[in-house]
C-alpha cells in the first residue's frame, strides 16, 4: 500500500518495522538515494509549514533531504533512536533558492577565466524565528527572512573562502537578499538570515531569480551499461560552456546513490562492492545528471584438467590448469599454487610438480577465489629401456643391446641385469650380447629391479646366389676369350667382393682363370660352373675352327678419268659424265689371321636409279635429264656404294640466229646472268667496225641492234657473240649471230 499512513501507530511499529514497510511503507529517497519508509502526519492541526513524522529501520540524521510525495521535505529535528527504528521530523521545502557559485581558471596566458553558475537547492523559507529563551515564534521585520537548507560542501560556511557567506546576495521573491547572519547550530543544518539589499552590486536576473546572467552549461557523459565485480571505470565527463570545451578547468562532484553497490571517489573512480544496480550522481556547474548500470558477479571456476594419481621420485609433472570466466576460458589467467607437504612434493609457479620423497601430499591451484586440488602419490620409479631394438639376425650373426636404466629419474651407469631366453637353441644371450645360432624365433627379456623390457628377433639362415651374366648364346671359335660377368647376392644384397671357383669341365676345350677370363683352346663342347657359398652356376660352350671369311671393298672409282674424292656428281642437265670402278680389295682372313689380300682391277659392276633425274648405262656413262638429285648404286658381289647425282639447268639463250643490217632484236636466258656482246673475227682478226650493239637488258633478256653499215665488200659472212654468264660466275653460254644485208 502507497500514500500516507493515516493514524497514530503506537509502540508495536518498533517490533513490527519490517513488515509495516513491507505492507505501509513508502519508497522516498533520502539524500536522492531510494529508500522504504513510513510517513505519518505529525499533527492533525494544520500549521504555517507542512511536517510529517518519518519511521525507518535505517539510520537517519538531522538535515537529510527527503523526496517524498513527489516534494523535497528536510529532517529538521533530531532523531529518536530506538531499538529497530529511527523517527525524525521532516517539514516540507517550500521553495528553491539559486546560490551563486563564483568559479574562476586562470589560463596559460595568466588570464582568469569566469565560469561562475547557479547552485539550485529546496530551502525553508520563513518570516518568523524561535526565541529559545520564551519558546514562542517571534515574526522578523519586512524585508528580512530566514532560509533554511540542507549543509553541503557549497552550503556550509566555515568562515573563509566559502562558496556561501555573510554578504552573499540571493534573489527570492522580487527582491535581493543578502545574508547578514548564518546559524549552524543544527547539525546538518544552515540558517541564513537575509535582508532586502538596497545597494545591491551584482547584476541581477530578478525574473529567473538569479544573482546573476549565468552561461549556458552542457554535461556529456560516455559511460557503460554493466560494471564487473572486481574491475573499477571511471566516466569520461565532458563540459560545456555555451558549446565550449571547458573541461579540466572547472571541478566535478560524483556521489554515489547506491552505496550498498558502489563506491565512488572524488576523481570518479567507480568501485563495486556488490551486485544490483547502481547509480551515481554527476555534478558541474550546477548541471546534475544521473547514471544507471548493472554490476554484475563474475563466475570464476578452475579445473584441473589432467590431474594424475602419481609421480616419481625426482620426476616433474606439469599441470594442465583450465580457468574461466563466466564459462569462458581465460587465456592468461593468475594462478597460485600450493603443496600440502613440501618435503614430499613442491609446486612452482608455471605449475610444474616435482616430487621430492615417497609419500603423499595434496596440491591445490587458486584462482580469484576459486580452487581445485588433488591428491598424489609420490612413488619409486625405475625404468629400462633397450634404445636399439631390432628383429631379426641371420644365423651366425651378433649384436650388442643398449640398455639405459634410471632410478628416480637418475641414470643407472652399472646396472644389475638379469637375462630370459625363450628358445636357447635360437639366440644366446652373453653379457648383453645376443647371438643367432638357429633359425626361429626367440625373445629375451632383460630384468632391471621391478621393470623389465624385451626384445623378439627373429633368426633365418643366410641365402646366398650366383648367377653368370653373360652367357655365350652362339657358337664360340678357338683362340677367343671371355670374361665373365658374374653376380653374387647374401639375401638379395649384391656381394661385392665375393670370393667364386670356376671349374672346367674339359680343359683342353676351354680353361678358366681364377678371374674368371676364359680362353678358347680346341674344338668341341665344355661346361664353365661358378662355385659361391655352396650355390653354384653353370653354361655349356661349343667351341668351333674359325671359319675363312672374304670380305671386298671398293678401293678405287674414277669420274671422267678423275679419281673420287668424294661420293657426290654434279652435272648440268644435257651433259654427260662417265664413272667407273676400276679397283675392287678383296681380303680373305681367318679370325684375326689374314690369308689373301688382293685387288680386282675392271671388275664387272651393276649400276640402278633411284629415280629419272639421270641415265646411265652398262659402261658408267651418266646423263642429266631434269634438273634434282638422284643416288646411283653400284652393286659387286654383297657390296653396295652409293653416288649422289645433283643436275643442274644449264644456261641456254634463246632468240635468232640471223639478224639483216640496221635491225632489232631481243634474246631470253633461262637464268638470271650479265650480257655481252662480241664480234667473231674474221680469218682471225678482228675488225674495228661493231657488228651489233646492246640497246637495252634485264637479267633474263637483251635487245641488240645491227650496224648500218655495208659490211660486206670482201664478200665473206659476217657473225656477231652473244655472251650471257651466271650472276654467280659458274655459268656462260655462247649463241652465235649471222648478219645478213637482206
């Protein structure tokens, strides 16, 4: 139930306080922070000022400001304490009264800076006053009246530079106040007794009260919804002075409004002391804002995540740790560890466990107020290791174990071995060394105190092969040698310096040297065998005589009666070159022996074409037909010689061949060439009369014109020379020219 609590309560409030907020109370705020109370009317006669009697299980002081009812009222009595309540007087504020604040910066420059503002707060406003000597009210003069207000750091005066002082001018109900007398002997309380200012010095702002034009002033605030236990945040104030930046240069008052949550220093630092909302109050320049947010717990847990039943004497552990913060894993969290007993195992701070002696002890890890722990055992620990196992030996072979034993972690530099065979007659086992002396399989067992390791090998005889790599496929001839090509493997691993007998069947075949070079005696058949390890290897070789064997080759070939160098002919198209054999080598040997060697002269050849390009006949005559290349073959016996035949065009001229006096007339060439032109002489001279001049050419055509003179008076015939030469010099051609006079 809400509103006022109407009645006399009596004495059962006090044994009842809890469950009368709970049922009657109502929320009010004191000194702006929320709060449950109790309000009852102080009287029912009605007087000059409001008051109420205020009933709560908190503790309440003289001069707190209560906003109830939607109204500030001020506890103006003391308080009556008793055993589970505390009940004060609060009377309604009946008006606001702007303080003046003068506040001043001086700048870099020196310069002082004004930022005075207006400080609003709820007052008591009255024209009487109690005379303690009669007890009675007693009214004050007109222009004179008492204001009552809460003590702040702004309010209270302690006689020196006060915010608020004697002299201090307020303006209330059309007119300026100054204080000429401050009462504080109300705890909690201030008392300012002002008188109309005839001689006013401040400019006044009699419609907004003000003492004087203040500046606009802004707060902006950047600040979080949720604050986490254990952390701390201060708000970034900002402050504005009719949209300038003045921050830094004028002071900032933080209160906190949920102290049961939060605490708040004089910088704003924000401590939390609990979870719940919390909510601070922002204050500058008589600009007030508020702020809401949530502290939260934070959930912290710690898990050991490979905890371990054991650890060994000297040995060290490390611990896998997992935090988290609400349910998220921290990545770099602060743990503390601790060993019950560090004389039987120690704990650093990495979390590394090293066990010190036999026993047993309890290590715990902490982390922000949160543990977990395990018990372990610290115990012996030897161990054996053979560090060079195998699995298999070849009967006859041995081979050394590596055995490294620790004790407590330290290396055992003698240890006390002890050996177990599983099958004797496959492995003996002799101061650590192991031999294979059957084929099988066996296991040792090597015992080191309380541990043992073992060891499997199996055993298997040595397989060895030889083979003969080159192997006569043909018949053989007497006086040859060979060397054989022999490989010899130990279980498939080629041997490569194995130690082999070569054995003859019938020596006076063949014999074989300790190498292995065979030599060729007489006719007939023999077997060569290769002995290795107890495998062997054989071949069968016939031997025969060597066989006569002729063989020819050409030894002499003429081209136009011109011995050949080479084995090409080149030819115009048209012309003829004739080529013969004249001396054939014919060389009859026996192996390497030679039996004849002699030459054939004018032997009897056969000639072929390839292709048309050229002819030739029985006796060698070559002719160019078309111009190409053709491969002539001539053929003796089983050999063959091969001639390359290239046929070139021949340079022709083309055109008359008589021309009358005084004309023109034009010759082609089947080529490029350079023309000339000559007078054939005449009984062998020459005469000095030009019987034909050229008139105009190209490389392939040439134009020449006869002399008009009579050249005829002897009455011989007169000729001219056509000359054309290849561009490249390796061709000329002649056409002789008749002149005739008609």
């Amino acid at each position: 139930m809400l509103g006022n609590v109407k009645g006399y309560l009596n004495d059962n409030i006090d044994n009842n306080i809890d469950f009368l907020l709970y049922e009657v109370g109502i929320n009010i705020k004191v000194n702006e922070i929320d709060k449950r109370a109790i309000i009852i009317d102080a009287t029912e006669k009605i007087n000059e000022l409001d008051e109420k009697i205020i009933i709560t299980n908190f503790q309440i002081n003289q001069g707190d400001l209560i906003f109830y009812n939607n109204m500030n009222w001020l506890i103006l009595s003391e308080i009556d304490v008793s055993k589970n309540t505390y009940r004060g007087r609060i009377t309604k504020c009946n008006f606001d009264v702007k303080f003046p604040i003068p506040i001043s910066y001086k700048n870099a420059n020196s310069e002082v800076e004004d930022y005075k503002y207006n400080y609003t707060v709820p007052i008591i406003a009255t024209r009487s006053a109690f005379n303690v000597t009669t007890n009675q009210y007693f009214s004050l003069a007109d222009g004179e009246a008492y204001f009552t207000v809460k003590s702040d750091s702004f309010t209270k005066w302690k006689g020196y530079s006060d915010f608020i002082s004697l002299g201090t001018e307020i303006v209330k109900f059309g007119y300026a106040f100054k204080f000429e007398g401050i009462d504080q002997t109300k705890k909690g309380l201030i008392t300012y007794h002002g008188k109309v200012s005839e001689t006013s010095t401040q400019l006044m702002d009699m419609a907004n009260e003000s003492t004087f034009f203040s500046k606009k002033y802004e707060l902006n605030i950047n600040f979080i919804d949720n604050l986490e236990m254990g952390s701390t945040i201060k708000p970034s104030v900002q402050i504005l002075a009719d949209n300038v930046d003045i921050t830094g240069k004028v002071p900032v008052y933080y209160t906190s409004l949920t102290p049961d949550t939060i605490s708040i220093g004089t910088d704003g630092t924000i401590t939390p002391i609990s979870t719940g909302t919390a909510k601070i109050k922002v204050f500058s320049q008589g600009v007030v804002k508020y702020l809401e947010f949530n502290v939260k717990a934070i959930n912290y847990s710690i898990n050991i995540l490979n905890k371990t039943d054991n650890v060994g004497v000297n040995y060290t552990y490390i611990l896998d740790v997992g935090c988290y913060k609400d349910g998220v894993k921290e990545t770099n969290p602060i743990i503390t560890y601790s060993s019950s007993d560090p004389n039987v195992a120690t704990i650093g701070n990495d979390g590394t466990i090293k066990g010190i002696k036999q026993g047993i002890v309890t290590i715990t890890a902490n982390y922000n107020g949160m543990s977990d722990s395990m018990n372990i055992s610290i115990i012996a620990i030897n161990t054996i290791n053979i560090t060079n196992k195998i699995n298999a030996l070849k009967v006859g072979e041995s081979y050394n174990l590596a055995i490294a034993c620790t004790s407590n972690n330290i290396v055992d530099t003698n240890p006390v071995l002890t050996y177990t065979i599983s099958d004797p007659n496959v492995l003996t086992v002799i101061n650590g060394t192991i031999k294979a002396i059957g084929a099988g399989t066996a296991t040792v067992v090597v015992a080191y105190k309380d541990k043992i390791d073992s060891i499997t090998i199996t055993a298997t005889a040595i397989v060895y092969a030889i083979s003969i790599g080159n192997k006569p496929t043909t018949t053989m001839y007497i006086g040859d040698t060979l060397q054989l090509s022999i490989n010899c493997t130990i279980d498939g691993v080629a041997d490569t310096n194995p130690v082999i007998t070569y054995v003859s069947s019938d020596i006076n075949v063949l014999t074989v040297s300790n190498t292995g070079l065979i030599t060729y005696n007489s006719a007939g058949s023999a077997t060569v065998t290769t002995i290795y390890n107890g495998v062997s290897d054989s071949t069968t070789i016939s031997v025969k005589s060597i066989p006569l064997i002729t063989t020819y080759s050409f030894k002499t070939i003429i081209l136009d009666n011109v011995v050949m160098t080479n084995d090409a002919v080149i030819l115009d198209k048209g012309t003829t070159k004739t080529i013969k054999v004249t001396e054939i080598r014919k060389l009859v040997t026996q192996g390497a022996t030679t039996i004849t060697d002699e030459i054939i002269s004018n032997p009897t050849v056969a000639y072929s074409l390839d292709n048309a390009n050229v002819t030739i006949d029985s006796n060698g005559l070559i002719k160019g037909v078309a111009a190409g290349t053709s491969i002539i073959s001539i053929a003796y016996q089983d050999i063959v010689k091969q001639i390359s035949i290239v046929v070139n065009d021949a340079l022709t001229i083309t055109g008359k061949t008589s021309v009358v006096l005084n004309r023109s007339t034009t010759y082609t060439s089947n080529m490029n060439v350079n023309w000339t032109i000559a007078n054939e002489p005449v009984n062998g001279v020459t005469e000095s009369i030009v019987y034909a001049t050229i008139t105009a050419y190209t490389d392939t055509t040439v134009t020449i014109k006869t002399t008009s003179k009579w050249i005829f008076d002897d009455g011989h015939n007169r000729y001219f020379n056509i000359v054309a030469t290849s561009k490249d010099g390796s061709k000329t051609t002649t056409n002789k020219v008749r002149i005739t006079p008609y």
